[in-house]
C-alpha cells in the first residue's frame, strides 16, 4: 500500500473527483443510517465533508498523514458545529481499534483495492464488523475488471501513455497536464499504474515533472462476496453505480452488506 507525499495529497482532489453520484449515495445512506458514521480511506475528506454537513457524526481514518493533512485544511475551514461532527484518525484498515462502534461503515471510491492480499483483505473486513453495532452496514465500492481492458494493457508499464486531464497547480498557476499509464497483472490480479504529471509554463514549456505510482489489486465480482460472507457480512444488495442500477459486468460493484 502505498502512502501519498505533500504534493501528490495537494494534486489529489484536481485529478481524482470521484465517479457520477457517489457523493450523493454515501450522504443518503449515511442519514439512513445516523450517527455514528465511519468512512475507511477517508484522504482528503471528499465524502467524509459533505457527510459531517448532513448532520451525521463521522470519523474518517487514513493511514497517509499527507491526505489527512489536507482534510484537517478543509475542516478548519467548516462552521464550528460541522467541525465538533469530524473526527479524523490516522490509522491502517486491517488493524484499527476505535473503541467504539457504528452503524455504517464506509470505505468508498475502490480504497479497499489497496489491499493487496487476501489476507489484509479479511482482516479489513473482520475489523470492521468489529466495529459495526448489531445490523449494522458496510458499503463500498470498487470496479469491476474489464477483461477487455485487461488484454488491451498486457504490455510493460510505460509502453504508452493516455492523456487523463489536466489542472491548474494550486500554488503556481501553472497548468499541470495529467498522463496515466498501467499495466495488469492477470496472475496476481494486480494493477499497475504510474500518474504523470507534467507542468507548463505561461509559453508552454514544462517546468517540473512528476511520477506517482498506484498499485490495486482487483476484485471480480462473486470473490468479492466470497470475501464479505466469509468476514460474517450478509449481502444486502448490489449495484452497478450509485443511482442503484443494476450491476453490468466491467462496470462498477457497489455493494451494500450487513454484520451478520
């Protein structure tokens, strides 16, 4: 599992905005389910925010001080009533103790992909049925592997790069162009990725140039409810995005389970 630096958490809300609607999906159910609310892998408080101003207690834990760093800034900025609402915590998925329990657990936008074993995997999950109170609720998301995409990127890491998007930087100005490039591997079920990020000058020429490596580990669809019954969680439901459509294979597993 890899841990993002000061500049990589300060890129991270101009290139990684989330998926169509998940903001929405993670507030709606939060309210349903009230306070206490924990989201795993909060960064930089993209849902966890939004959540708090919904008037649902949560506690957001990373295990990157940089990202938390970048929340904490965001919190300063809430009313104090919101900010009373917010508890971050630094701390790793597969081995917390918060003392307390909830009644949804959240680990959104494919952070449980940072797990790379099945064995970090489980403890992840039995940790937090832990700490979910009886009947309580986990969601989470991560997408679904395309086999398609898969073959199309059997080739070595850096054989080609795809222009993603691209940012203004947030403490120059300059314009930061943002080149993805990965590769899978089909034996482990890992995913390799390296973010390029290449930054212009008023003339366009580039000024600084930075790598940022990304390693997932992907899910199919009936391993991932393999792993969620095996940790003691009844599924309740799967979606294939956040307007709960159906699931369509190399789309997007959203799923919703209870502590058992």
């Amino acid at each position: 599992m890899e841990e993002y630096d000061r500049e990589d958490a300060s890129f991270y809300d101009h290139y990684s905005t989330g998926l169509p609607g998940d903001v929405e999906f993670y507030v709606a159910e939060a309210r349903r389910a009230g306070s206490p609310v924990l989201e795993l892998g909060c960064g930089t408080g993209r849902i966890l925010i939004p959540v708090a101003e919904a008037r649902v207690e949560i506690v957001g834990l990373d295990r990157a001080p940089s990202m938390l760093a970048v929340a904490r800034a965001k919190v300063a900025q809430l009313s104090p009533k919101v900010q009373r609402r917010i508890r971050l915590v630094e701390g790793d998925m597969r081995d917390f103790d918060l003392g307390r329990r909830f009644t949804l657990a959240m680990i959104p936008y494919r952070a449980f992909l940072h797990l790379l074993t099945v064995e970090d995997q489980m403890c992840a999950l039995r940790c937090v049925r832990d700490h979910l109170v009886d009947g309580g609720r986990l969601i989470l998301n991560i997408f679904d592997p395309s086999l398609e995409i898969i073959v199309a990127h059997r080739g070595p890491l850096g054989a080609s790069l795809k222009l993603e998007s691209e940012f203004v930087h947030p403490e120059t100005g300059h314009r930061v162009l943002v080149w993805d490039t990965r590769q899978y591997e089909r034996e482990e079920q890992l995913l390799r990725q390296y973010f390029v990020f290449e930054e212009l000058d008023e003339d366009g020429a580039m000024v600084a140039k930075r790598f940022t490596p990304l390693v997932l580990r992907y899910i199919f669809r009936y391993e991932m409810q393999h792993l969620l019954e095996r940790a003691g969680f009844a599924i309740e439901a799967l979606y294939g995005d956040f307007d709960r459509g159906p699931f369509r294979a190399g789309g997007e597993q959203v799923w919703v389970a209870s502590r058992a």
